[in-house]
C-alpha cells in the first residue's frame, strides 16, 4: 500500500484536477490492477515500471480508500518521507520517482526537524550556488581576502573527496552534514570520472564545483595547520585568511585533531571559503562537538540513520547508473522471495587464498542461516515442497566467487527445500580509481546491495558500508581475511546502520587523550570491524565487545 501512496506525489499538484475527473473514468480500470497488486506484487511492480501513465491510474483506488492519505498534497506520502524537494523535472533523474518502488516502505522516517534544515539549505544553496549573482560576488570578495564584516556574502565549504567511490560518498556526506550545520554552501570537486553517476540533489542548481573556481588548485591555499603555527592559536576575527584548506584524510594530520572542538569551529566560522579534503566518515567527530550534536540529535532522531537519510538525498543514480541497476533487478532479484546482498572483498590477495575466503563465506552465512546447507540426503534437486527462491547478489572484484556459490547450489537440493539463485554483476579484477565505467559499475553493485534484504559485507570495506546506510541494514561484518587462517567467528552482526569513522580525535578539547568514548559521547561506540573507529548507535544499550 505504502509504494503505491507514495507515487502520488509524482501528481504534481495542477495535475490534480485533471486526476480527479480521469479517477471517475478509469476506476474500473484502476480498481483491476488493484486487485492485480494482491495477486502479486511484482506484477504490479512491473506495470509501474512501463509507463507514468499506467502508475497514475493503478494508484488512484489504493489512495482514494486509505482513510491516512485523504488528500493527495499531503507532503507525508512523498517518497522518501518527504525528504525530497518537490519541483524536480522528471525525466532529468528517473531513480528519484521509482527507487522507492524498489524498497520496502522504511522504518525510518526523517524528522520534521530535518525537513526544515534541508529545505532551508536548498535556499541557499539557490541563492549562493555556482552561476548565481551572489556566487560571483562572494568569489570576487574571497579572491581579494576581503574578510571583514561581509556578513553578508555566502560561505562556501568545498569538498575534495578522495580514494576508492565509496570512501568519496561517505566523506562528501559528512561534508553535506557540516555544510548544513554551518550555513555553508556545499561544491563538490568531482571528478570527471564522477560526473555522470549521480543526479544533481539541489534543484535548478548544481553541487559540482566548476572548473573555473579561483581555487580549483587546492594545494595553494593556506592550511589549517600553518594558520594555526603561525599565530600560534591566538586569531583574532581581522587576521583570518579568506580560504583554508582542511584535512580530514586518513593519513593523520595531527594538527587538524581539535576540528571537533569549539576554540577550531569559532575560527572556522570566520572563513568565508572552506576546502575540506576527506576520504573519511566524520560524522562521530562532529557529533562530539556540543552545538552541532545538539543540532545533530535533533535533526536525526534515530541517531544511526544519518547516512541513510543523508546519502539517500543526497546519492540519486543518474539515469545512465539508473537504467543498469533497474535492468539488472528486474532481471535477477525481483522475482525471489528473499535477496541476500554479499560483498566480498580481499584486501591481500596475494596472501589470501580464494579457498579460505570462500570457506569464511560459507562459514558465516550457513552458520547464521542465511543460506541452506545442501541436502546430501536427497539427490533429487529441488525438492517440490518448498520453492521459496534466494536470490544471492555476489559482488567482488574476481568472478570466482559467484561462480563457486552458483556451482554448489546449481541443480542441488537444499535441507530447507529453497531454491537458491547466485547472481554476480561484474568482476573487474582490480580496483580502479579515474575510472568512469568502474566506478559506474561500483556505484550500480553498492545500490543493488542496498536493495537486498539481508547483507553480508567485508569489515572495514567502505563500498560496504554505503550499502549498508542507504539500505537501513545492519549487515554481517566478514572478518577481514589476509591470510590462510581460519577465523571464529567468520562474521559478525553489526550493531548500528552507519558507516565506521576509522580516525576519530584522539584527545580532548583541553589536550588530554580520550582513552574511553562510550563515557565521555554516550552515542558512540567503537566500531566491530575496526576497532579504532567508532561510530553512532541509536540505542545506548547496546553492548559492545571491542572499544577503542
Ligand atoms: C489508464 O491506463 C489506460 C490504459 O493503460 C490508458 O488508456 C488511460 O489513459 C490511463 N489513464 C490515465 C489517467 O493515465
Ligand atoms: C526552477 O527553474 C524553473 C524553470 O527555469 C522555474 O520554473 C522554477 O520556478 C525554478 N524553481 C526554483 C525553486 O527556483
Ligand atoms: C522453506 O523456506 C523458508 C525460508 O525461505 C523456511 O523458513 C522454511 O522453514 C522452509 N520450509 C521447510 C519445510 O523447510
Ligand atoms: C591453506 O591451509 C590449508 C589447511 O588449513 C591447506 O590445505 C592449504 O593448502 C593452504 N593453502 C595455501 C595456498 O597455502
Ligand atoms: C532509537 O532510540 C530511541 C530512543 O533513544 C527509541 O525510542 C527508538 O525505538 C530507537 N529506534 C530503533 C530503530 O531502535
């Protein structure tokens, strides 16, 4: 019921009229698919996907009977929870309109509160964005360090994502975070390899940085770190650069540890133009500062689902990535009654044998009943008493591993009678990075996992931990294998749906090592797969086995 209340809102709202008077006529019609819909839902699923047309009029009887949506402007049944703006052209980013169809109705609904925080940003992000007055304005101003008391001018914070895709769709959501908690306008410096994987989340405006920013080559700008040797801490308002670039790399840069602290955040406010370089997820670190944790507690309610709203705005597939993922679901994962996402990633596989993984691989899913073991009893595949169909989505870099999973299951029997289906998408040996169709691949294989119902998915992999976040699960953690060793326990249940920030601060905003988080930030907790990391939890009860 829920998929089809929320394609309502594809009915802009001058359409209405017009809805309302074809409602009489087609209700027949319409009253058929519906019933059609509780025959199967993936016939219906497949009628959404033929035309706009045929989901106007299979949605009318669905929302015309639910007593909840007695009015079709009502903003609750956008998809994603009203979490996107509306005035978008439709045919620019498909996947805005269908992805919904494509996941079960979410259990996480975006707060009122962020509602108003991303609609507030899109303002500015209007009014300051490239190609508007006000850009070229404030550019100009920046160019000239004119600092002082431009109260007025836009503030702008750049993010260079850098390292494999997904490590770059974490830190630019991060990035998204503290340009929204500090009123900045957020550029990101794509690049050209990245330009075609996403739509543009801001409407009549667009995120990329453009090539003809001053400041394109960031190397130049004066770092945080040389500021802060320089005047040796003691800023005050005037002597503040313009720009500054910051560095939020996993390669730790000792000088940047107080960025969770007030003193660097009263400084920082002052910089007209921030470049903020990241391969990380540092959302924690800004979440152990007072006034954005504040803000950030009342923004995310469920304190784990920052990604997943976060990245679920922000990461639309473009229509080219779109088109892949849709295909690929149609033809494999719709039809199966479960869908288990499994992501296998050797980070030695010099030192690793496929052998020892792919044992890990069964160890993990056959002992938490994820997959059957097979029926050596029976010799007969399949038996008939029970057809329920797994699909497993393989992901990995070599084509080994789908293809040893699809040849045990293959024609076997199963104890619980399943009939399981192993489907890999691509295997590009290596990874690649300045790659365009790898990362498109890369960014179509994080979706589909994100689609599964349950994920299996490699410690400390951040291509996991998208998956995870935009899907809302939380997935068994693979032990990350680098040798021939034999591991217990092969996997591991993760305890919270977000990603893991592997360096956060190491010390206090007075100098002294933090040496226990769970005290000091009752919502984190060291990370299971790395436990260096820490990352939020929604529920402070949750125990952990490994802290940092
Ligand atoms: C409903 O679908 C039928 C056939 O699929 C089509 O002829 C008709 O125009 C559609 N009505 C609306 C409201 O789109
Ligand atoms: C976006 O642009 C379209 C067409 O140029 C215009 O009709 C619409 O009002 C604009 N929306 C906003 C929010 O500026
Ligand atoms: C059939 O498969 C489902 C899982 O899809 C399982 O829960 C159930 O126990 C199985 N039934 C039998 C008789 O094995
Ligand atoms: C890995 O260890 C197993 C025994 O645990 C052994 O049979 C196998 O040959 C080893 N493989 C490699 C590549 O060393
Ligand atoms: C998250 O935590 C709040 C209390 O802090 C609780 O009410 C809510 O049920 C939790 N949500 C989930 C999904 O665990």
């Amino acid at each position: 019921m829920a998929i089809l209340q929320s394609t309502m809102d594809k009915i802009s709202s001058k359409k209405l009229t017009t809805l309302i008077i074809l409602f009489f006529i087609a209700f027949p019609l319409a009253l058929t698919a519906n019933l059609m819909f509780r025959t199967s839902t993936f016939a219906l699923f497949e009628l959404f996907s033929q035309n706009k047309v045929a989901m106007k009029n299979a949605s009318l009887p669905t929302s015309t009977n639910d007593p909840t949506s007695s009015s079709i402007r009502d903003k609750k049944t956008k998809p994603i929870g009203g979490l996107l703006a509306s005035g978008f052209d439709e045919s620019s980013c498909i996947s805005r309109l269908q992805s919904h169809l494509y996941r079960k109705p979410s259990p996480h609904k975006p707060s009122p509160y962020l509602i108003y925080k991303l609609r507030n940003y899109e303002e500015l992000h209007t009014r300051c964005g490239p190609n508007t007055r006000d850009y070229r304005r404030s550019m100009i101003k920046i160019v000239n360090s004119e600092n002082n008391g431009n109260a007025a001018m836009c503030k702008y914070l750049v993010c260079v994502p850098v390292n494999g895709l997904g490590n770059q769709m974490i830190s630019i959501a991060a990035t998204f975070l503290y340009a929204v908690l500090t009123d900045r306008v957020l550029l990101v410096r794509f690049g050209e390899d990245k330009y075609r994987l996403f739509c543009e989340p801001f409407l009549n405006s667009t995120w990329i940085l453009p090539k003809s920013f001053p400041f394109w080559n960031y190397k130049l700008v004066e770092t945080y770190e040389s500021m802060l040797k320089k005047e040796k801490g003691k800023n005050s308002k005037e002597d503040l650069p313009s720009t500054l670039f910051l560095n939020l790399q996993h390669t730790k840069n000792e000088p940047d540890k107080f960025f969770h602290c007030d003193h660097s955040q009263d400084l920082l406010r002052n910089v007209p133009l921030l470049i903020l370089k990241s391969d990380q997820y540092f959302v924690p670190s800004l979440f152990m500062n007072p006034s954005f944790n504040s803000e950030i507690t009342k923004m995310f309610l469920e304190r784990d689902t920052v990604f997943y709203h976060l990245g679920g705005y922000l990461f639309q597939p473009s229509n080219e990535a779109w088109g892949l993922i849709s295909k690929f679901y149609q033809e494999h994962l719709s039809k199966a009654d479960e869908r288990i996402g499994l992501q296998i990633r050797v980070f030695a596989p010099d030192s690793t044998p496929q052998q020892a993984v792919m044992d890990l691989v069964l160890r993990c899913t056959i002992k938490n009943k994820l997959l059957p073991e097979l029926d050596t009893q029976n010799s007969m595949p399949y038996r008939m008493k029970n057809k329920s169909i797994k699909v497993v989505l393989v992901t990995s870099l070599k084509a080994e591993y789908g293809e040893n999973l699809r040849n045990m299951y293959e024609n076997k029997a199963t104890v619980t009678g399943e009939v399981i289906r192993v489907y890999q998408a691509s295997h590009e040996e290596h990874q690649k990075h300045h790659d365009k169709m790898h990362n498109m691949k890369a960014w179509m294989e994080m979706y589909l996992l994100s689609l599964c119902d349950v994920l299996v998915t490699t410690s400390v992999s951040t291509f996991g931990y998208v998956a995870q976040s935009l899907g809302g699960l939380r997935p068994w953690l693979l032990y990350k294998l680098t040798n021939n060793d034999t591991h217990f326990p092969a996997c591991e249940r993760d305890f919270s749906l977000e990603p893991c920030y592997h360096i956060p601060p190491n010390h206090y905003c007075n100098g002294n090592l933090i040496k226990d988080f769970v005290s000091t930030f009752l919502y984190l907790r060291g990370c299971k797969d790395f436990s260096n990391g820490v990352k939020l939890v929604n529920d402070t009860t949750t125990i952990l086995d490994h802290g940092p």
